[in-house]
C-alpha cells in the first residue's frame, strides 16, 4: 500500500493528480494559527515543496 492509496483511488485525484502535487511547490506566508496547520495538510497531502517565510 502506498503512502497516497487513498488519495490516488479518488476519481478526482487519481495518480496524474497526486503526481502534480508531488511536483508542486507552496508557499506559506506567517506560521501562525492557520499557517500551521496548514502546512500539516499539505505535507501529509504529498505536497513536494514547501516553502515557510
């Protein structure tokens, strides 16, 4: 079982999504009350990279 299985199974999402976010790049602007735990989701979302400022 990969990492993204139940990602990936997701008719909206599917391999080709899940293969965009690895490759995407965020950016989070303050590491506040909502940067925080944003950050969380994307990383456990498969996000590639991310960038704290």
């Amino acid at each position: 079982m990969s990492r993204w299985s139940r990602q990936t199974i997701l008719p909206e999402v599917g391999m080709d999504g899940q293969k965009k976010l690895l490759n995407a790049t965020v950016a989070i602007v303050g590491m506040g009350g909502l940067g925080c735990p944003a950050a969380q989701s994307l990383i456990t979302a498969g996000v590639g990279k991310l960038i704290l400022i």
